[in-house]
C-alpha cells in the first residue's frame, strides 16, 4: 500500500510526495531467495542438472533485458519530505531482514554442494550462484554501513561476513567516498582499464587501505590493530566461524566451492566499482586537493527494475554526493553520466573489454562536463600514449 507524505511549508504550500515504488521494494527480499531457485528446480525437475542454471541466467540475462522493458524513473521526492521519508520504518526494515537471508543462502547452497552427487560443472553453477548472491550481500551492507545506528554497522559487519570481505564498510567510507574519481582511488576505473586488470589493482588496494584506515583509527584511540575493537576483524572472525564451520559439517569439498564463491562475490563489488566510475576524474584545486565529490563524478542509471533489486545502488551520484542518505531518498540529477543499461547488464558488456571500450569511451568523452578534454579524464597510464593518439592531444578539445 503506498503512502503519501505531506508537509504545509510556510511558503510554498502543501507539499505531497508518494513513493509509487514503495510495494515493490519487498522484492529486495526476495532476490537472495532466487539464488535457491536452481536448487528447487533440480529437485523439482527429477534432479535434472540444468535448473541449476536458471538464477544465472535470471541476473545475466533477464534483469537486463526487464531494464529495457520496464525502463527509467527520474522522479525524485522533495527535499522538503526527505526528513519524513528517511523516518518511516518500513525501509530500513527491509535491509535488515535481508541480512539472515544471505547467510541462509550460503548454508542452503553449502549443504547442496555437500550432500548431492553432483557433476563438476553442477558445482561450478551452485557455487557461482552463491558468489553471486553473497555479493550482493556486500551492497546489503553498503547501505547499512554507511548508518550512523550501531545496530545497523554491526548488520553490515555480519553481511560482510558471509563472503569474507570484512574490510569493506572501513575502506569505503574512509578510503573510497575521500579519494573516489582520482588516480589515488583503487576503487575508481580508469579510461582504457580493462575489468580484470582493474581487479587486481582494486581488490588488494582495497584490502590494503581498509586495514589502514582501521589500524589509524584505532591507534588515536591508543589500541593495538588487533584488538577486539577491530572492525575488520570482527567481520572476519564471524567469516572463519561461518565458513569453518561449514568445512567441519561437510568436508574438504567445501574448500575449493568456499574459494570460489568469496572470489566470485568479491568480483561482483569489483564489476560495480568498475562501471560506477569509469574514467571520470575530479579537479585539483590550487591548494593541491581535488574538488568536492559532485553527481557527475559517478555514472548513474535509474532502471527500475535493477535499481529495486539494488536498493537503489544505480543512483550512485546522488550517493557520492550524500554518503548518509538512505536508498529511498537518493535522487536523480540532470546532465549527469548514464550508464546505457542497469548494473547487470554493464557487467556482461565490461566482462569483454574492447566492447566495453566502443560503448563507454566515446560517451565517456561526449559527457557534458568533459567535452573531449583528455586533461579531465582519469586515464590508464600504461594506455595513455595510445588514447591520446586516438581521441587528441590534451590540449585539444575534441572526441
């Protein structure tokens, strides 16, 4: 049922707002379920392998496509109602009951994987399904943890847990959101960076300045990096009991399916760094700092029906630009980069780099605020020479 918010402003009136996408936010519910539709089907089906497929082909292949059927949503509350809207309850319950359900998932797929006799690509599709799955378990947590509620930190602690990425919440929000859209960033793409290269520069720098951060903090507290204040490793701790558990209950088989469901799950955060900030770069002030975070420093997409899946993760601009602000009220903005399909589709286009470079650089270039003005472009080193020579010097201004 939705609801509609109202204000009398003193100088503009009534103001009404009614989210019309308020029912359809249960569906965050259920997405991690859809990791357990293979496994119903296989049952469902006489133990027939191939309904082991299907929630692959449902995240790569029909959200895409449901992106383009249902389309956009550029409406955005008034600010004046925001206040009203980040209050209801109803919101932020979802993201908390959406935390047990990926731990769920990642016992169910285990005590499949465990118990079934099962062929070697069988496995392969299970445990890319969890991955999957327990990846999105770390945008669960990217919305929580960015909360100033301890209730909600320590959901995202335990959500992170379930792919051992512990050190997430401290690297984004300390590391990422201060350097994002700068060459110091590992979490920011750049121009002429391909997804796997990016990978490996992205994934231990970010391990790397999370343990950093942390350590810093805790050291202005006067306590040791390994204390059990640690943030991280209260994360971690929880992964070596869930996972370990795991490992005792059914066996060495759990090891290589473990490996590469948390690999998987972490490339899942990787594709999303990727496509969200690809090559747009912030300015250098004279004071030698880079320019204030602004919308068109991230790519934004508004697909409905990914975005609903996301928590509304595809309005990143508005993200980057208010850190606090809970998914129902990020916002829209005007002249701002657009990414031409939702989250899952731009995965499968960045998985195959020179498509992803015809379809990213030139729009990359055309954006309003570049104008094919390489000098505003955050650019591979080891590809600049060949991107100059292809797109213009720095000097120049055209694409």
């Amino acid at each position: 049922m939705n609801v509609t918010y109202r204000l009398d402003h003193p100088e503009k009136g009534l103001i009404q707002y009614t989210d019309k996408k308020r029912h359809l936010w249960i569906a965050s519910l259920f997405l991690p379920l859809l990791a357990l539709t293979g496994i119903a089907g296989y049952f469902g089906m006489g133990e027939n392998p191939y309904m082991l497929l299907a929630p692959l082909i449902f995240i790569y292949a029909v959200v895409p496509l449901l992106d383009q059927v249902f389309g956009s949503d550029e409406n955005n509350p008034p600010e004046e109602l925001v206040p009203q809207l980040e209050e209801a309850n109803y919101y932020r319950i979802l993201t908390w009951l959406t935390v047990p359900l990926h731990v769920m998932v990642l016992l169910i797929t285990a005590w499949f994987v465990g118990t079934q006799e099962l062929s070697a690509w069988s496995v392969l599709a299970v445990t890319l399904t969890a991955g999957i799955y327990s990846g999105l378990g770390i945008n669960t947590a990217h919305e929580l943890g960015h909360k100033r509620s301890r209730f909600e930190q320590a959901l995202a602690r335990i959500a992170l847990s379930v792919s051992t990425y512990g050190h997430f919440c401290v690297e984004h929000n300390r590391g990422h959101h201060r350097d994002v859209a700068t060459p110091e960033d590992p979490a920011s793409s750049r121009m002429g960076e391909s997804i796997y290269k990016f990978m490996l520069r992205e994934i231990p720098g970010a391990f790397a300045r999370g343990w950093h951060e942390e350590k810093q903090r805790l050291e202005r507290l006067n306590k040791s990096a390994w204390s059990p204040h640690n943030e991280v490793l209260q994360s971690y701790a929880l992964s070596i009991l869930l996972q370990g558990s795991l490992i005792i209950l059914f066996g060495w088989i759990m090891v290589p399916f473990l490996l590469i469901h948390n690999f998987w799950a972490w490339f899942q955060l990787t594709s999303a760094n990727y496509i969200e900030h690809y090559g747009l770069l912030r300015q250098r002030k004279e004071n030698g700092r880079y320019e204030h975070c602004q919308p068109y420093h991230s790519w934004n997409a508004n697909y409905i029906f990914s975005n609903i899946l996301l928590f509304h993760l595809e309005r990143h601009s508005d993200h980057h630009a208010n850190p606090t602000r809970r998914y129902q009220s990020l916002r829209n903005f005007d002249d701002i980069p657009e990414l031409p399909n939702g989250y899952f589709g731009m995965f499968l286009v960045a998985y195959i780099p020179w498509l992803w470079y015809r379809i990213m650089d030139k729009r990359l270039l055309a954006l309003p605020h570049i104008q094919g003005d390489l000098s505003k472009v955050n650019i591979d080193p080891a590809k600049r020479d060949s991107i100059v020579a292809r797109y213009g010097n720095l000097e120049e201004n055209h694409v």
